[in-house]
C-alpha cells in the first residue's frame, strides 16, 4: 500500500482569514510532483476554482528550498527531488456558505476541496491529517466536529496545542471532540468530511441505533432536546424507507453541522454530515411548540441533505464515478438526484409526522405555484437544465424566468406526479419507494454508477409499467404534466387563484410583469421581466429604476399600491433611468393571472382517499 500522504492545517491567523496547510509526499514523483486543487465541489454544480484562495506557497525536500510553480489555474508543480517535499501554503478563508472555507476569532469552518492540494497520482493513497487549534488562550476552548476518524488525539496540556505530544489510542470515539490526527482511507474520502471548530453546542442521539450530533454554531437559543427529538424522527424513516428490513443506516455516524445566522439557507451533502447554514430564528425555540414556517423550512433543508446520503452520495450518477475535481461533470439526471431528494424532503416531514397532511399539501402547492409560474419551463427541460447546471442555473441572471427551468422545482414536481402515477396504474401495489429501494439495491449499495435514463429504466422494471410516455413528456419535453388529474386520483383538489383576490367581486389586481428588486434606498428598480408581460411589451428592460407612474414619484414600496388604482387594460406612462437616462415607457396595464395553487382534500371517493393515506401515512 502507498505510504499515506499527511497533511497539517493550522489556523495560523483567525484575524487575518488565514489557514497555513502543509501537505509531505514521501515518495514524489521524481520528475517533478504535481499538486492540484479541485475546482468544484461535489454537490454543488458550479466551477469556483478554490485555488483563487492559496495565497503563498513554497516547497522544501530535505529542509531545502525546492522550485515550485504554477503550470495551470488548480496545479503547481514541484522539483525534481529525490526525497519527501512538504508545501506549505496560506489559504484566504472568508466564505460565508457550506462550500468553501470560513475562518475568524469566533470559529473555522472548512471543506477539504477548499483548503487540501491533491498530489497527482496519490488519488488512491491513504490521507492523514493534523487538524490544529489556533495558538492562544483565547482558543483553548475550541473544539473539533467532524465525521472524519480520528486516529489519534492531542494530549489537552493546560489548554494549549502542544504539537508532537500524543496519546497513543487507535481510534477515538468519533464524539471525542479533541484535535489531534485525522485519517481517511483516499483523497475522496477526506475531501467529503467538512470540519467546523470552535465553541459550537453539541448534542448526540441516536437514529436505528447510529449515534448522531448536531453542532450549532453562532448565537442561537434552540431547544436541543426538541431539535434532536425531530430530527432523529426525520432519520429513521429514511433509514427505513431505504433499508425497511434491516434498518440499517449506511454509515457508521453522522454529524448535522449547523452554522446559525441572521439571514442565510443553505446547505450541501456529504457521506456522514451536512453542513448546514440558517436563520437562527428557524431553530426551534423552548417556549414554542408548534412547527412554525421557519422551524418547518428548517427540518425540510435537513431532511433533504440527510436523503442525499443516499440519493447522491451513494447512488450517483455514473457521470460522478469517480468525480472529475478538474472539469465540469455532466449529466441530465439531477432533475432525479436534486429534484425527488426535493420530493422526498417534505414528504418525509409529514411521514414522520413533524407536520400534518394540510401542512404537506400547502408545500406541494407553493412547488407547484413556483414550477408554473416561470415561463422558461417552456423552453428548457429538466434533463437539458440538469446537463447545463454549471453555466445556468448556478449562473442566473435577470433572464432565467424565462429561460431556465428549476431542477430541483420541477424535478420535485415530477417525483409527485411519478410517485401518484406508480400508485395509481398498480392499484396500490408499488409507489416510488419501491423505485427508490430499487436503485439503492442495484447502485447505491456498491456505489455503481447510474448509468444516464438509468432511473427510467429501473422504474420500468420494478413497477411493470411502460413508463416511456411519462418520462418523455415530463424530463425530456417541456410541456405541462397534467398534475391535477394525479391529485384527483388521491381525492386532493387543485385550484388556481389569483393573489389578492379574495372574494369574487373584488377587483381584478393589475400587473405590467416585473421583479422589483429589495433595493436599500427603496429605488424601485426593475429586476426582471417576464415573458409576455406589459412592461416587457412597452420595453422595461432589467436594471431599469422606475421613478413615477403617470408623473407621481413611486418607490419599491409604492409602485404595485400605485399601480392597483387603475383597472386593467388602462394605459400608464411608466418614467425611469437607464444609465442615468431618463426614459418613459407606455404600459398597458394587465390583469393578474391566477397564479396561486391551492390543494383541498375531499373525502371522496374511498379508494382515493385511502390511497392518499398509504402514500402520506404508510
Ligand atoms: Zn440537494
């Protein structure tokens, strides 16, 4: 077996974002060793050339000083030499998100992609790494949480990093905490285990008997005991809508790292964690009992990263087998990997009974609102929006409503409407968990990837349904699924409204067809406009900053009451900037389409209902 390649990481200067990473090879190439650093990371479909952040860097074999340069964007080259090379560089860490890394006087958070130089060749090799405290007191209260396996730990010597003084254990138990050494089986591995330190509250339970943290850090006042309480209810039905049988989760732990801010959602997937990023005001709170939209929006961005650990992370597409950290990877498949772990999200909130049936429909609804209201559904299909994720959807501009399609909307929409399809053309009998099931016995299992249209196929064979209309119509083309045919089938009704209109005989809302973006001096500025709208008719274009409306001064906070005045079809003179410009558009006034989806659910008939509870309540 290869030598392992060991690394160090150290955050030298919090102050200053800094983190010092060496990384030693004890056998380079002798030619000359190349290094290189992923330009994406997986999960997130997007080049962000994480080596834009290595600052410094210099090589030494032997205690010398050896040649080091830079022959692309992500790769350095080193040498020739004959013995070990160390490199030592800096890393600028300021990344406020799950992707990158973030370092300052209250905590560091880091993802390997961002911060650990691959040795060319050394992909298979083992990995070891030295995770240290920053030097101080004022740090001697930090801790480590990690899904990495801890090797060994730093003897704690009067709160100080004293590097070289070890205890000898073999592996720690994972909650240890402790910063010490840090072990990962190849470069994959140690690159999909983020690492938060700092002073972060910890709590542990357990889910089909695998011990599970959750680490919150920033300022926050959750209710630990509530959050772990829900959060294990979300795991074990997943663990169980995989693995029903045995309940046997696929990792050995599991970590929720939590990063609690004012304003902030996100989060990315990895083989035993999640690094999220939230409002503290959604977490939980000890006098609240109910699951309020915040606390709901919460438990459904944790119940998405944690079904990743299947979808995803363990079935892939083949396309990700093994990830190309170099290059954009393609594939038209995340309307599945994105889109049904969107489905499975919410679904499982109401399966482990977190939220209530109505409160389920209310999501669908507003998945389903979004989906209809872009126009860009029409042009792009999810397989075409899945292949050009890299320079579209994580690349959107003033255009993308009428341009893009969301996989993970629409791709989430498909997943109902396949699910109550399933359902329904086998009586009962099969459902998507069976497709699901499927895909992890026959790819998840060994980590085999899913050959592209391998998700059709095997929903195909496990259902005995000839499922090729479907897939035709809702992956490959662009026109509408008939999805309220498939509620009707389990006795829930959709109805279209318009917003604002509450009663009949109120009057219908105007509208010219814009985004107004949240501008902070209240400017009224245009940031996007829609397909087939009025202001794109008169020529509002994007970036335009609407000043008046018949000659009365408007603001982002007056336009749309200023515009209600009047009935629709009446005609306004719009006046704004453009480029300092001073322009006025004639719009011609629209009524408001009824854009709101609203679910109901009837009682009738019977086999319909029970239907929907076999699928909401199983
Ligand atoms: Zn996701």
């Amino acid at each position: 077996m290869a030598s392992p390649v060991r690394y160090t990481i150290f955050p030298r200067n919090p102050a200053a974002h800094l983190f010092e990473v060496t990384v030693t090879v004890s056998d380079p190439d002798p030619a000359g060793q190349r290094f290189s650093l992923p330009v994406w990371i997986p999960g997130s479909y997007m080049i962000r050339e994480f080596a834009k952040n290595v600052v410094t860097l210099h090589a030494e074999c032997g205690g010398n000083p050896i040649a080091c340069e830079k022959i692309d964007k992500a790769t350095w080259q080193c040498g020739p030499a004959a013995a070990a090379i160390t490199l030592t560089y800096e890393v600028y860490a300021w990344d406020l998100s799950v992707r990158a890394a973030h370092l300052d006087e209250s905590h560091a958070f880091f993802n390997g992609t961002g911060v650990f130089l691959l040795p060319l060749g050394f992909e298979n090799a083992p990995c070891e790494v030295d995770i240290q405290r920053p030097a101080g007191t004022r740090y001697a209260g930090w801790e480590i949480a990690t899904s990495l396996s801890q090797t060994q730990a730093l003897v704690p010597l009067s709160g100080t990093n004293v590097p070289g003084s070890r205890t000898d254990v073999d592996v720690l138990p994972n909650d240890s905490k402790q910063f010490g050494t840090f072990s990962a089986a190849n470069y994959d591995e140690l690159i999909d285990h983020p690492v938060e330190m700092g002073t972060f509250t910890h709590a542990t339970f357990e889910a089909c008997g695998v011990p599970h943290h959750v680490a919150i850090t920033g300022k926050h006042r959750a209710d630990m005991t509530r959050l772990c309480a829900d959060l294990k209810k979300i795991c074990e039905v997943q663990i169980r809508l995989f693995e029903p049988e045995t309940a046997a989760a696929p990792m050995q732990q599991y970590w929720f790292l939590i990063w609690a801010v004012g304003d902030g959602y996100g989060g990315l997937e990895h083989r035993a964690s999640t690094a999220l990023i939230c409002n503290r005001d959604d977490l939980p709170s000890t006098h609240e009992k109910k699951v309020g939209a915040g606390y709901r929006r919460f438990l459904g961005l944790a119940s998405h990263e944690y079904f990743h650990t299947w979808n995803v992370k363990r079935i892939k597409p083949a396309a990700f087998v093994p990830y190309d950290l170099t290059q954009e990877n393609y594939t038209r498949q995340l309307w599945f990997f994105e889109g049904f772990t969107s489905y499975y999200d919410d679904l499982v909130l109401v399966r482990s009974g977190l939220i209530d049936s109505l409160g389920y429909l209310e999501l669908i609804a507003e998945n389903i609102g979004r989906v209809m209201a872009q126009s860009g559904r029409t042009r792009q299909s999810v397989a075409e929006s899945s292949f050009d994720a890299w320079v579209k959807y994580y690349r959107q501009d003033e255009n993308s409503p009428n341009a893009i399609v969301s996989y993970y909307q629409k791709g989430a929409m498909i997943g109902l409407a396949l699910d109550l399809t399933i359902r329904q053309r086998t009586s009962g009998a099969k459902s998507l968990d069976d497709v699901m099931r499927a895909l992890w016995r026959s790819y998840g299992r060994e980590a085999i990837g899913v050959p592209e249209r391998g998700v059709e196929a095997i929903a195909g064979q496990i259902t005995g349904l000839d499922l090729k209309d479907f897939f035709a119509r809702a992956v490959y083309g662009t026109a509408d699924m008939d999805i309220a045919a498939l509620l009707n089938s389990v006795a829930i009704d959709l109805a279209w409204r318009v917003p604002g209109k509450a009663k009949d005989d109120d009057p219908v809302p105007v509208t010219i067809g814009v985004k107004i973006a949240a501008e902070p001096n209240h400017d009224a500025k245009v940031s996007q406009v829609f397909d087939g709208g009025a202001a794109q008719a008169a020529g509002v274009s994007a970036g335009d900053v609407v000043i008046a409306v018949d000659g009365l001064r408007v603001s982002a906070v007056t336009l749309e009451k200023r515009l209600r005045s009047y009935p629709v079809g009446a005609h306004v003179t719009l006046s704004a900037f453009r480029r300092d410009e001073m322009m006025s558009f004639d719009v011609a006034l629209q009524a408001l389409p009824a854009q709101t989806c609203a679910l109901t659910m009837q009682d009738t008939p019977i086999e319909a209902k029970a239907r929907r509870n076999a699928w909401l309540l199983p």
